[in-house]
C-alpha cells in the first residue's frame, strides 16, 4: 500500500468475529514495528509522519514492515504490510543561471568557488577560472587562466577565495609540486578574459606524493584567511604539529609587508601553537584530504575525504587546536593505531558508497537562513558529487555534540522541480559544486552540462 510522506495515518485494520466476541489489536511483528502505534483500535499511524526525504526503515528504502494482529481472546490473525511512502514535491526548484557552450566552461573537475556582486566565479583543476553572472542567465565565459601548476593526481588549482572587488586567493600546486597561495590581481575587460598579475604570498613546501591535496580556503569573518590541506600521501604529517600537511592554517593579514621578502601573512592571534611547540599558523591537526567548507557566524563546517567514510566537522572559531583524529580515526571508525585522548568526533559522518545517504565526495553549499525557501531555513546544505546525492541537515542537529549518520540526512534528489522564471529550464546530468553567494542564495553547478543552477521557491 502507497501513502504520502509527511501524514502519520497509515492503516484501518478491521476485523469480524462469527461469535461475536470482541476484539483487540496489536502491533506484532515486522522490521519496523517500533516506529508504529495504535491511536485507537485498528487505527495504525506512524509515531512521527513519515519523511520521504529521511526514510528510517530498516532498508532506508521508504518500504516500512510491520504486522498487525487481531484476537478474539482464543485465536491471533497477523496480517503483515508493507507501507510505501510517495514523495510529495516540496519546498525548492531550481533554474538555470550560467548556460553551456563557448569558451570557459570547466572541463575538469571544479576545485574552487569564489563570488563578489553579481558574480561567482569556478576554477577548474586545470586552472580555468570561468565566470557566471548571478543576477541574469548569461553563457560561461573564460575569465583568466593561471599557469606554472602541476596537476598530475590530486594537484592542480585547488582552491579559491575572493578578497576584494578585484583580487582573488587562489591555492595551488606549482610546476615543482609546492602548494603555493597566490594573489591575483584582476584588470577587468568588457570585451573578453581579464588581465591579471600576481605574486606567490605563502608556500607548502612539496608533498611526498601527488594524493590528498585538500586545498579549501576561504575568508573568515574575523578577517583571518583560513587554508584546509590534506595530508599530502603522509597520514603522520597529519599529526605532527610541525607540519602544514593535514591541517587547517589560520593566516592574519600582515598590515605592512615590507622589505625585500615581505611577510604577506602573519600566524593568527590565538593558534594554538604560535608561542612554540609547533608550526604557528596551524589552527586545527588531523585531517585527511579537505577540499569543501562554509562559514556559518563564528563557526566552519569542514568537509574531509577519509579513507572509508566522508567528514563533516565542526570548528568553532574561537576553539582553536583541535585534534580531529586523522589518522588514528576515520570518522567514528578507528582506522589505525591508538587513538590519543582529546579527539573531537566529526559532526556528521556517510559512508563510501553509491546509496541515496553514501558518496565518496563531500560538497558543502553551507548553512540556509533566509526565509524564501522554508523547508531550506536553517539547514546545512550540502551533497556529494560522486554519488551526485543532494541532502539537508538540521544545524541544531550538528550543534548537538553527537555525529549524525547520513541515514539521518534529508535527502532531496527526488524534490526537485524545474522553473522557467530566469533562463531556461533544464536538468542537470552531475552535482558537482554548491554554493552560496554573498546575498545567502544557494547554487548547484554541473560539470558535465557545464550548467550553473539557483535554488529558488517553489511555493504556489
């Protein structure tokens, strides 16, 4: 039997007796037996409506068993049922901003997003930095290259921030294999690419191999640029307080570089090792291959490509060095060796995989808190973009000091609904990236139609 997600009545179990004796009901079996109840004499209802998006069965499948039984006192009859819960469109729908075609479409995998006004702006593994206007569908155009990279394995351009109105951060791994952080300063064109010059401002020196890259940046709002690397093929390094590899770095802007070899970037006030004992622009150790964050007030959700499962952890701003396990812990799992104590466990966890809750590469578009799209506000946006599964979490639920499992996730794949209100409607073919703009609007892009889609309401 078909019900529609978000009611709690599932079943009218109505049963005679030739004596005329009375009878009674129970609930007696199946495989999700504990998430039914009895309301009244037959009346079956979920304990809480049930959620397409969140199924809870026991195959997470949105097939729920259960069995009821009906008994004049001398004889029980089960009678066993399978509850298939109907998606109910809700909530979002998306539309194309950025169409495909021309030159400047990302061809590889994206690594980076960066916006300012009006803008954002994709940088692909290759280095292509290709741009799209939010405020209007407009094709993808190539906006400028950046040259000198290496980009065998894991390495390539990695990751991008924007500073100001025309400069971008960008994190790369050089021709010799160094992860450098680059300032690109930008000289617009109406007409075609920009020009660009640029200068090296802090170096990584060499990793051992060309895996586990991780290479997210971004801009905090206590004005630090944060740089998430992963452990570069040397799951030690990521312990070891000494190194850059397996950390997150936490750089103040330096409000006087001068000399011959200016100091561009200076350690953070309150790394926890700026006084000794370790390289003093760590904030955070233990980590595998990060390539994904967001901020949400004082806090960054950080996303990590573990060897089994996929990260989600949680770094308050004002808690710096944390020890998030690598590679003692992979997620909740122990992976190898002793743990330590003082491990902080990930906010959320999923398994490697290709079910509707698995992935193997964790995107964050970041935490929604505008009201245009209810079913959206205050949820953790994020999707996988190898198993191309988009889910929503709950922030209370990753404030709550316990890791969520991604059986706990919303997953909203089949909630999707297409609008013609700006550009064109369309499909797309591959969850590549998410992300959100300065005005808290949430995008999708994918790789494959080289298409950029907005997230929109879709209420009557």
């Amino acid at each position: 039997m078909n019900m529609i997600e978000n009611r709690t009545l599932a079943y009218y179990a109505i049963a005679n007796d030739a004596d005329g004796d009375p009878i009674t009901y129970s609930i007696s079996g199946g495989a999700d037996a504990a998430l039914f109840i009895l309301r009244a004499p037959g009346e079956l209802s979920f304990r809480s409506a049930a959620n397409f998006e969140r199924a809870i069965d026991a195959n997470q499948d949105n097939v729920y068993e259960v069995q009821v039984s009906a008994s004049d006192g001398k004889v029980s009859v089960p009678l066993n049922l399978k509850v298939t819960i109907v998606n109910a469109y809700e909530d979002f729908a998306l539309v194309t901003h950025g169409l495909a075609g021309g030159t400047g479409a990302l061809t590889q995998d994206m690594t980076g997003v960066a916006q300012r006004a009006g803008q954002i702006f994709g940088l692909g593994k290759d280095g292509l930095v290709s741009y799209r206007f939010a405020s209007t569908t407009r094709p993808i155009g190539e906006f400028f290259r950046i040259g000198d990279i290496s980009t065998d394995g894991d390495r390539g351009a990695l990751g991008m921030a924007s500073v100001d109105t025309d400069i971008l951060l960008v994190l790369v791994t050089n021709a010799a294999g160094d992860i450098e952080l680059r300032r690109y300063q930008i000289t617009f064109s109406a007409m075609g690419p920009a020009t660009t010059t640029h200068r090296v401002e802090f170096t990584i020196p060499r990793t051992s191999t060309n895996t586990n890259q991780g290479g997210w940046i971004g801009m905090g709002p206590d004005g630090n640029l944060y740089i998430a690397i992963g452990d570069g093929g040397d799951p030690a390094a990521a312990q070891d307080p000494g190194s850059r590899l397996g950390k997150v770095l936490r750089l103040a802007p330096n409000p006087n570089p001068t000399g011959p070899a200016p100091q561009y970037w200076l350690p953070a006030p309150g790394n926890p090792f700026i006084s000794g004992g370790g390289d003093p622009y760590v904030f955070a150790i233990g980590l595998r291959n990060p390539a994904t964050g967001a901020f949400d007030g004082n806090r960054l959700f950080l996303g990590d490509s573990g060897a089994s499962v996929e990260e989600l952890n949680l770094l308050p701003l004002d808690q710096p060095g944390r020890n998030l396990g690598w590679p003692f812990m992979d997620g909740t799992r122990v992976h190898q060796g002793t743990a330590p104590a003082g491990l902080v466990a990930p906010a959320a966890e999923y398994a490697h995989g290709t079910g509707r809750y698995e992935g193997r590469r964790i995107r964050i578009g970041g935490v929604y808190r505008d009201a245009r799209i209810p079913g959206f506000q205050n949820y953790l946006v994020l999707g996988d973009s190898v198993a191309s599964n988009l889910w929503l979490v709950p922030v209370a639920d990753l404030l709550s000091n316990r890791t969520v499992p991604g059986r706990e996730f919303e997953n909203r794949n089949d909630d999707i609904r297409w609008s013609t209100g700006i550009g064109s409607p369309g499909n797309y073919d591959k969850l590549t990236e998410l992300v959100m703009d300065v005005d808290g609007d949430l995008y999708l892009y994918d790789e494959i139609g080289g298409n950029l889609f907005k997230f929109i309401s879709a209420a009557p």
